[in-house]
C-alpha cells in the first residue's frame, strides 16, 4: 500500500513537468501580443520595447519557460499586467472560491447521483428506473448556463428568495460562513452540481446492475444475509468506482465552469481564467492554468491511492 | 424408514420473464434421508441447478413461479417469510457453488466472509467466529490456515477457493448440504481431492446432501442415490448401484451408453443420443423424450407419463419398461 502511493507520487513528477511545459506553450502559442492590453493605442515603439524587456517577452521561448518554471517552483507566478497584483494571490483566492463551490457542487451531485443511480440500479427497468434514469440524462445534457439563468430568473427575479450573483452582499469577494454568504452559494451550487450529479447516476446505475446480476449476489443471500446486508455489499462493491467517478468530477469542476461562475459572476477561477482571456493578461493565464492542473493531478492521484486501498483487486 | 430430512413433492418451477412462460421444472419428487447423499445429473438445462435453488427459494421472486411443497426437517420452505427464510438459508441449509470466484464477494477476505455469516446466524463476537473460521479451514485442510483467513478469493487457487467455499458453507453446522457441480469449474485431479472431502464431511458430519452434476463418474463417487433429470422432470431414480448396473429409463441407458469406457480403442465411434433436448417453453404432450427414444410410440407422445416403482426404491417415468428391461439382459 505505502510502496504503491510512493511509486504513485513519483509517477506523478514527469506528469507535473509535461502540464508545466504545455501551459507556457499553450499561452504563448496563442494569437495576440500580451502588451496590448496596458499599452495606450498610440504607445510609440521605444516604450513598447522597454515594456517587452521588463516582462521579459524578448528572450527566447526556452530561457523564458526556465525563469518562469524556476519562479513558480518558488510559488511567484509573477505579476498579472492587468492588475498589476501578485497572479499566486489572484490565483490562490479564486481557487478558495472555486474550491468551495466545487465541493459542495459535488457532494450535492455525489448525494443525489448515488441516490438515483442505486434505485435505477435496483429496479432497473421499472418505471422508477425510468425516472431516475430520465433525470440523469436531464443533468449530463442540460446546457448549465441556461440552467443557471432559469434558476436565477425564478428564484431571484420573480421569488426574491436567493440572491442572483456574486459571492456576498456588497460584492465581496471574501468567504464567510454565514447563512447570508451561504444563500449567495446556493444557485451557483444547485446548477453546477446537476452534471456531477447525471454522471454520477449513470455511472452508478450501471454498476449496480452489473454487480447485481453477479452470482455472488446469490450466494450471499444463500448464506442468509438479509436484502439491506446485501445492499452493504453492493455499495462496497460500486465504491471505488463510483468514488473515482466523483473525484475526476471535481477535477473537471474546479477548472471547467468559466460559464456557470460568469453567469453567478462568481469570483472563483472560472471568472479569473474568462477576465484573463479576454485581457491577455498572459502570467494570470499561465498562473491560473498551471495551478488547476496541479489541483487535477493531485486529486487524481488521490483517487487512484483511495480507489486501491478500497478495491482489493487492483495490484498495489 | 423414518421421515425423509429434505421432501420435495411435485415440485414446479416457472419462469414468467420471457415472452412466454418457460417450465423449468415439472413434477419433481425427491427425498432425502438424515445424512444421505443424493446426486441430481441431467444435462444443461434439464433443470437440476433450479431445482436446487427452488429448496433455498433462490430463484429470482418477481420472475419464477413455484408450485408444490418442500419440507426440510419437518418445515414448509414454501410458506417461511423473509425473516424465517434468512435464519434457514445458511443456517439449517448451506450452499456451494460451481465457479466459487464467482459466487464469493471478490472485495471481502474469506475471513470476513465466514465471519459475517456466522454472525448473521448466532450471536457470538468477533473473535470467537474468528476462532471457528479458522477451525473450518483447517478442518477442510487448507495449509496456513491462518493468513489464508486475510486472502482474497482471487488470491487463493481455484481447488483452495473450493475449500474455503466449502469452509464457508458449513459455518453455521447446516444439516443439509446443496452443491451445485461443485467440481465443475476443477482440474481433474483437484476435482477428486473435493470430492473425497465432501463424502468425509457428509460421514463426520452426518449431512443430508443434495449434490448437482453433468459427470456421472462424480455422482456416483459421491451420492448413495441418484436421480437423472430430463427436461424438467426426474426420469429415474435408484441407488447409485443399481441405476448403473440396471438403468431402465431409455434415457439414462443412453447416457450410460455415451460414456467414454476403458474398452474404447481409437476410432470408434462415440454412441451419443440423437436430437436436441425440447424447448422447455414449448414443452410435447407426451414424454418429452419420446422424439428422440427409440422405443417410443404413439401412446408416448399422447399424455404425460406417471413416474412408477419398477424395483424398491428404483423408480422410472416410462411406458415401455418392458422394452427397456430386455435391453439391459441384453
């Protein structure tokens, strides 16, 4: 088990490496020159030059990568040109949000996904199943920024019960636990939970009728365990699997919902990565790309030690 | 004789899943006495292994449909509610399987397996059915008793996983014993060890068991009785002596005739039974064997054939008994 996480861990460095060189590339491959957005339109040549050597876009692509790639080993992703703050702290706030959001996204989704995807499972092919299933669908193929603006106009324009965007009253952007930052989150959750919460039951209601058509289902009612003490085993059966499913959704969450955060304008890494885009602010770009890529593998790498220590059958 | 330990009279099972209703099994009758083995052979689909699972009520609810009655030790099987049916299942009976990688929870160590059975069954504590666990896979000879209790079933050979499902199957000191082709899924050399072990459990034990085969050589290694199944139904049924020596039933003459024996040389042909066997959802009037007997005529293929004593304790569902009986002089 230990030699298996340590063998994990180093297999992850040459990964770490191969996302540190294809977040440079992809920034620098992309159309448009980054001092466009501080420099005045009718900035003469000689500034444009001097602006270039400060930021240091006028060395080579590979001198460029290892002065960036050394910096951020020492956590300075250097500084966002837009803003001109420090892009780890930009970075490092967003991702709290993201985070945040993220999580409860998904444990709503897990919940919910589980729930629908063991009924459909159990009774599957009964009208039931066809319900549950109908709401899997309905979360993997929704569009969840129109989903968002549904929810939004509900129950923010016509109810008044949840506020409709930001992440606290007055626009602040610092997290608080209470119940009034609690009712900023709610929205933003419910939509972003929806696609965990179909894969997650769809994902769920195959395994469960997979392992229930088993044989070992049959000897373990032979053996005189009630139907809850096989459910028991159902669930320690589908675990891994479901629980990997689980943990590459939050992957996906963390750095996939630029749209659901622009629609809550939530000030998460969603927004920053559309605010950098739209900017060429290029060091935030690079900054918040790299750090989400990071938090994938970590987690991913987590899953898998998690996924071994349950399932006996994957070779440590 | 005293009242049999496992009665099944007129057993029916069918299946309402399909389009059309398939009767598995039709009219099965079978006892068996305190610590008597008896073998159930027939070829795939001849019924056996539902049969089998009918006496535990395994067959699937909402998709299967019994009739008639199963008394073990005195207690209709039929009528037990869930709470009755749990406590008989791997307490009073016990089951073992044919491919037992398949019928083992693969995420459970075997010990964990054994344990929880035993709780499910007594109130004892962790330790203690620990304690038996390990006592069982001694008493099945599994070498390294103790750190086999941690393994996992794909950890474990398949002979060694056949005694720990054995092991597992007498946890709770059943009194009788369903095996179902238990020695299917074995090495041929692995497959005599089991069953040498089963009829030395069944001695020390004093088990009733009720054993599931296509190989007659293992029937009649293990089983005092045998009963051969055709299409849903017994066909004959004998002491394992007498239905090898005088089978009766032209079916099981057939199957006797299509064993590969010591006298064979090479190139001869194998005698095997012309046809198919029926489809069970679209079963004849007759015998259901009749299309491809020999000896059949109209009066076969009419109604359906009454199960008769020809001998004590030998019995056999055909019309031309007389024919058969020549046959075997013969």
């Amino acid at each position: 088990m230990l030699g298996y996480s340590l063998r994990r861990i180093i297999y992850t460095a040459p990964v770490l490496f191969g996302v540190s060189v294809v977040c440079f590339a992809l920034v620098h491959i992309s159309p448009g020159d980054p001092l466009i957005s501080i420099l005045p339109a009718d900035a003469s040549v000689e500034l444009q030059d001097r602006l270039r050597v400060l930021y240091g876009f006028d060395r080579s692509y590979p001198e460029q990568f290892i002065l960036w790639l050394g910096r951020a080993l020492q956590g300075d992703l250097g500084t966002s040109i837009a803003t001109g703050r420090p892009v780890t702290t930009e970075v490092m706030r967003a991702v709290g949000n993201t985070l945040m959001l993220a999580s409860v996204a998904t444990v709503i989704g897990f919940v919910l996904g589980c729930f629908f995807g063991f009924v459909a499972g159990y009774f599957s092919n009964s009208p039931l199943d066809k319900a549950a299933s109908a709401a899997a669908v309905f979360g993997v193929s929704v569009p969840h920024y129109w989903l968002g603006m549904v929810l939004v106009i509900i129950f923010s324009a016509q109810l008044g019960w949840l506020p409709a965007a930001g992440a606290g009253p007055g626009g602040s952007s610092q997290w608080k636990f209470d119940l009034e930052h609690l009712s900023y989150m709610v929205l933003p959750a419910i939509t972003m939970s929806v696609i965990p919460m179909g894969i997650i039951a769809r994902t769920v209601r195959a395994l469960v009728a997979e392992i229930l058509a088993q044989e070992f289902v049959i000897g373990l009612r032979a053996r005189g365990l009630s139907e809850f003490g096989v459910f028991m085993h159902v669930v320690k059966n589908a675990a891994p699997t479901a629980l990997a499913v689980m943990g590459v959704q939050l992957g996906y969450l963390l750095g996939g919902s630029i749209l659901i955060e622009t629609v809550f304008s939530w000030p998460g890494t969603g927004m920053l990565l559309n605010s950098a885009i739209f900017q060429r602010d290029l060091p935030l770009l690079q900054g918040t790309i790299l750090v989400l890529a990071l938090f994938f593998v970590v987690l991913n790498l987590v899953v898998d030690i998690m996924q071994s220590a349950l399932d006996p059958r994957i070779k440590r | 004789m005293t009242a049999p330990f496992l009665s099944i009279r007129n057993l029916g099972v069918t299946f309402t899943g399909g389009t059309r209703p398939v009767r598995a099994v039709n009219d099965v009758s079978l006892d068996i006495a305190e610590g008597e083995a008896v073998a159930l052979i027939g070829e795939s689909g001849s019924g056996k292994s539902v049969t089998m699972r009918a006496v535990m009520r395994l067959n699937p609810e909402k998709r299967s449909k019994l009739d008639g009655q199963i008394l073990v030790g005195g207690r209709d099987v039929m009528g037990m509610n869930a709470r009755q049916l749990s406590a008989f299942r791997g307490g009073e009976a016990a089951m073992i399987f044919q491919e037992p990688l398949l019928a083992l929870d693969p995420v459970y160590t075997l010990g964990d397996q054994i344990v929880e059975s035993i709780r499910r069954h007594e109130t004892i504590s962790r330790e203690d059915a620990r304690a038996r666990a390990l006592d069982l896979f001694d008493r099945v000879r599994i070498p390294s008793a103790k750190s086999r209790l941690d393994n996992y079933p794909h950890e474990m050979s398949g002979g060694m996983r056949q005694r720990a499902m054995i092991a597992l199957a007498l946890a709770c000191r059943p009194k009788l014993l369903l095996a179902d082709e238990p020695t299917t899924a074995l090495d041929a050399t692995v497959q005599i060890q089991v069953l040498l072990l089963l009829r030395e459990l069944q001695r020390d034990l004093g088990l009733s068991i009720l054993f599931v085969t296509h190989d007659i050589g293992a029937a009649i290694e293990v089983a005092d009785r045998i009963a051969v199944m055709y299409a849903g139904q017994i066909v004959e049924q004998a002491s394992a002596r007498d239905l090898i020596r005088s089978p009766r039933h032209p079916y099981t003459l057939g199957l006797l005739k299509s064993r590969a024996h010591d006298a064979m040389v090479k190139g001869v042909k194998l005698d095997a039974i012309p046809g198919a066997p029926p489809d069970l959802a679209n079963l004849p009037a007759g015998c259901p064997f009749a299309p491809r007997c020999t000896l059949a005529d109209a009066g076969c293929r009419n109604q359906p054939i009454a199960i008769q004593d020809i001998a004590p304790g030998h019995l056999a569902r055909c019309r031309r008994l007389d024919k058969t009986a020549l046959q075997n002089a013969g």
